[in-house]
C-alpha cells in the first residue's frame, strides 16, 4: 500500500475527486478529447484541486505511468504479437470449428461461447471478435436465424476470457496491485467466468434472439467458406493457448503439492507472466508460423505491425494508473476506507461498486479495472484479508469493470458497426449482455467469499 504523505480537508479531496471526475467525463464525451489526454488533465486538475504540491503531482503522475506499465507493458506487446500470429494462421479459426463440430449446429451458441473464453486468454477482445464474428455470421446464415442467437455468446466468451482470466492484462494487472496469486485467480476466473458465460452466452443470446431478427450484415452475407486444410490443428492451438496458464497454476501447486516444491524455483520463473506468454509466442511462432508456409521475415512483419495499436492501449491504461495514484496519494483512498468501514456491506460488494462507478464513468474495463483496484488497495481493512477473499475482490472487480458498456466504451462501436445496429438496440443487445456478465461473475465471487 502506498503511504500518503499529503494530508488535507476530508471534503474537499471529495469535491475534488469529484471535480476531477466530472471533468473526466466532459472532456471525454462533449469535448470529443483523447482520451489519454483527457485523463491526465482530469488526474492534474484533481491534485491541484486537492491543494497538493506541485512537486508531488509531478511525481504521482511519473509513478502511476511507471507503477501501472510494469505489470502490463510486455503483456499487451506479447498478446498483440501472439494473437497476429494465431489470426494469420487461422488458429482461432480452427478452434471454432473444432468446437462447432463436436458441439453440432444445435448448440453452436454453447461452442461459440468457449470459443470465444479461449480465443481471449491470449488476444484482445477487439481482435478476437473481429476474427470469430464472420463464423457467427456463416452459421446464422446457415440457420436462417437472428444473428443475436450466435454473436451474443461469442461476445460472452470474449468478455469473460478479457476480463476475468489471467494472462490478459487487466486481471493481472489487479491481482498485482491487491497482491493475490495468479494461480489462484486463474482458477477463480474460470469458475466465475464459466457462470456468467453461460448465463450472458447461451441463455441469454436465446432470449434476445428471439427478440429482435437481426440478419447477417451485407458486407458478410457473401463470405466464403473457411479452407479448413489449410488451418492448423485444434490440439496444437489450444496447447500453444495454453502454455501460460498452465505453467502459471504449476508456480501457484509448487508452493503447496510436495513433489513439485523440489523444482519450485523453476516453476516460479516460467510461470511468471510474461515468461510463460513469451514461451508460448515463441511456441506459436514455429508451430503455427514457420510450420504452415510463413518464413521469419513474413513473420517478423506481421508481429511488427500488430504492435502498432498497443500504444494507445499501453497510454490509457497508464492514465487510468495515474489517475488511480492521484486519488490514493491525495488521501482519498484513506476516506473511502473509513467510510466503507462505517458501513454494513462486504467489501468485495464494495469493490463491486467502486468498479462500477469508473467503468460507467471513463468507459475502457482494463482501465475501470486499474483505478477500482488502486481505490480498494488504499483501504486499511483489506491487509487483513485472506487470500481467497481476495481473490474474490479480483473477480468482483473484473465483474464491475464489465457491466454497464455504454457510449464512452469502444466495445460497443464495434459491436454496433459489426452487426448492423442502432444505438437502441446495442443498448439492449450488447450493454445488458456486458451486464449479465458483470453481475454474474460478482455474484459467483460474493458466493465464494462467503466461504473466505
């Protein structure tokens, strides 16, 4: 935790986070601003509003930039590249169809759903749905029903695996700020995520098909049908996928299962993050890369270039870090402790709503993910906390950080441009979807804590 050095009136550290926050939504929405920059004028406006000195918010501005991209930076590079690699081999691809065959035509939903759960683990969410939709597309068509009945459980798989299982970032990014053990967050977020891919994926996406008859879209009403010869094998996609989680859960076993401690050292250097995601990009190159025709310079190329939108990623994740140490470092972390204190609620509900609030507030879940966690870290009450419990805060956290997808979210432009939808329709499409899996995920983690 970190120690604050700048004491000033309780009220007004309230009105100025709250300044600072409005400004942060005004900028954003009605000015039209980037939002990295809109970030770090609202984070500047905050301490100065604060009465901090000047000195000290020059210097939590260069520790959030630093804090937050130390435990993300080589993620995102490393899952940009992997994920260029799987796209261009058609490895995701594979992985649908694989599942769409032994699943059957009847339960695509279902497949389409743990599809999209293990495309995310290693790709952002906007790449992986950019990749599985035109298979959503193809067997709506097929079907002959609304498109809703298939994309709505992909977009479930995808929001579960990018918000509630590590490697991605923003889990990682979480559990290393509140101190939980990767291991046990990854077990956690498949339990959690199972529950609410299940219920925002295939029973939902019934539900609201039925709805509203929303056909496949022109530009993919004519796509071709997938070469399926020329695609890699389901066994060694989902063996590459899984290299990082696995080499992450042996780390966690090594500290406990008897035979493994012998080798722990090992463990704990493959299974630190961004080794085991190397291994499994280096994995990938040669069995999905070099293996089907790519040589190392087609290769270098692709993975080059799919650097190029980490940027903006890398920037606004780091503005929302230095916007969650403007609060802390101001005192506001120690307000929010003493009157979460004063109140019944558990508080992995509390770190369900604080999410909540910044994710409809600023929009980008990672980032609703970095400012909720840097908020519930500054409370006194949680050192105490068991492990488990805070797993569970992790989960409460992604859970938060999902729901509420709004206009402030690129997710749901996409969405909206991808399927052919008004913004009413999104609204109850894609926003309610987000939310089920929100509030699923919380409600399974509030389960568990009870058991802390």
């Amino acid at each position: 935790m970190t120690e604050t050095l700048f004491t000033a009136d309780p009220a007004r550290l309230v009105l100025s986070a709250l300044f600072g926050l409005a400004l942060l939504l005004i900028l954003i929405i009605k000015g039209k601003f980037q939002p990295f920059v809109a970030i770090l004028i609202s984070a500047l406006a905050i301490g100065l509003a604060a009465g901090m000195p000047v000195k000290m918010i020059t210097d939590t501005v260069t520790k959030g930039m630093g804090k937050t991209l130390e435990g993300i930076a080589m993620l995102v590079g490393l899952g940009s590249m992997f994920g260029a690699i799987l796209e261009i081999s058609g490895g995701a691809e594979r992985v649908a169809l694989s599942m769409m065959r032994k699943f059957g035509e009847k339960r695509a939903p279902w497949a389409l759903g743990i599809t999209g759960m293990v495309v995310a683990i290693p790709v952002f969410f906007d790449a992986g749905l950019i990749i599985l939709i035109p298979l959503a597309f193809s067997i709506a068509k097929r079907a002959k029903k609304s498109v809703l009945f298939f994309v709505i459980p992909l977009l479930a798989g995808l929001a579960v695996g990018h918000a509630f299982i590590p490697p991605t970032p923003g889990p990682v990014l979480v559990a290393n700020i509140l101190g939980v053990d990767l291991g046990l967050v990854i077990g956690l977020g498949l339990i959690c995520g199972t529950v609410a891919m299940i219920c925002a994926g295939p029973v939902f996406g019934n539900f609201i098909g039925r709805k509203f008859d929303v056909p496949v879209p022109t530009a993919y009403s004519e796509q071709p049908e997938f070469d399926e010869d020329k695609l890699p094998s389901f066994g060694t996609v989902v063996s590459i996928i899984m290299i990082p989680l696995v080499l992450i859960l042996l780390n966690t076993a090594s500290s406990v299962v008897p035979f493994l401690k012998a080798i722990a050292p090992v463990l704990q250097f493959l299974g630190t993050p961004f080794v085991a995601l190397l291994l499994s990009t280096v994995a990938a190159m040669f069995l999905l890369g070099l293996r089907h025709g790519f040589t190392m310079g087609e290769l270098e190329k692709v993975m080059t270039k799919s650097l190029e939108p980490t940027g903006l990623i890398l920037l606004v994740t780091a503005g929302g870090g230095v916007l969650r140490y403007m609060l802390q470092d101001s005192g506001l972390g120690d307000i929010i402790g003493n009157a979460v204190a004063a109140t019944p609620l558990p508080l992995v509900v509390v770190a369900f709503l604080i999410a909540i609030a910044v994710r409809i507030a600023i929009g980008s879940a990672t980032v609703a993910m970095t400012m909720a966690a840097g908020i519930v870290a500054a409370m006194p009450a949680v050192a105490g906390l068991s492990p488990l419990y805070l797993a569970c805060m992790v989960m409460a956290i992604a859970g938060g950080s999902t729901a509420f997808s709004h206009v402030n979210d690129s997710g749901f432009w996409l969405v909206k441009s991808l399927c052919g939808l008004d913004e009413k329709t999104t609204f109850q499409t894609w926003t309610v979807m987000e939310t089920v899996v929100g509030v699923c995920g919380f409600l399974v983690a509030l389960v568990i804590s009870f058991f802390a």
